[in-house]
C-alpha cells in the first residue's frame, strides 16, 4: 500500500506575507461573521415575536425552532462561503484572509461546515486556551485547523503587497 504524503505548500520561513497580521485579522472577520449570522436570526425571531402578538401567542411556539435554525443556518453558510471560490467567509474576505487546506488546495463545502463545527466544539471545551495554541506554531494555526488539516493565509493580492513591503532594500 503506498500513501503519497503531501508537503505543506505554505511555508512561513520562505513566505512569512502569507501569515503576517493573520491571528489579529481573524478576530475582526470572526467579528463580522457573528454579525452576518445573528442579523437573519435575529429578524426571525422578531418576526415570531410580531407574529405570536398576531396569533395571540400560539405564534411563540415557533420559538422552539430558532436554535435549530441558527445552527443549520451558521454551517451552511461556512459551507457555501468557505466552499466557494474565494475560500472564504465574508468576515475573511473583508480581512483579506482565505481558509486553504495544508498542502495548498483550496475550501469546499464540507470542509468549510466541519470548519465551523470544529470551532465551535474546540471553543466550547478548551476555551480560551484553544485560542493560544496559534502562539506556538510558526503557521499561527489553531486548534481545530490542526485538526482539520487547514491554514488560514493572506490572499493573494495582500500577500503581494506584504511582500514588497517585507522585500530587502524596499522603501518604508
């Protein structure tokens, strides 16, 4: 049986653009992708409020289904961000991060979804040490992207542009 194994195809020692600023980075794109997630759940749950008000409150028994909701709702949209083109959620994209697998390919769908669910268990039962794991690994990877064979980089365009800067001789 003959196992082909990969290298890692981002090295910070020859590409230390790809990891420049990228933990501080993905506090702020978390930020903005617990904003997109809550803003639908958040407008759901008003509209059950307005519509118990409606119905004399047989209406409030849809409350039962919003945590459902807000889970189905959170992976499938790391699933189809993170699985699209860009390979990254919408937070990453304002940080100009993208989520690539170790030896280089880009997210998919179930990568992106387990992604999510992978954080969330390794937050919920390591927190917040699941957090410092990313300061002793020269990649700046956590906890569950270790586990999940991912590395989140720089994308190109800000990558290219860390590296003029970075570049011996460059004008600062």
């Amino acid at each position: 049986m003959s196992m082909d194994i990969k290298p890692h195809a981002y090295d910070p020692d020859l590409n230390p653009e790809l990891f420049e600023g990228v933990l501080a980075r993905r506090i702020m794109a978390f930020m903005v992708d617990f904003l997109v997630i809550a803003a639908p759940i958040v407008l759901i749950a008003m509209f059950i409020f307005a519509f118990g008000i409606v119905t004399l409150g047989l209406g409030w028994a849809l409350y039962w289904l919003l945590p459902g909701v807000s889970v189905v709702w959170a992976i499938v949209y790391f699933g189809v961000t993170v699985g699209g083109p860009r390979s990254a959620s919408i937070g990453m994209r304002v940080m100009d991060l993208e989520l690539h697998t170790w030896y280089g390919a880009p997210g998919y769908f179930v990568l992106g979804a387990v992604h999510a669910i992978a954080f969330w268990f390794t937050v919920s039962f390591f927190s917040p040490f699941v957090l410092l794991v990313a300061f002793f690994n020269r990649r700046r990877r956590l906890l569950h992207d270790i586990l999940l064979g991912t590395v989140v980089i720089n994308n190109a365009p800000r990558a290219a542009m860390l590296r003029s800067f970075m570049a011996p001789g460059a004008v600062r």
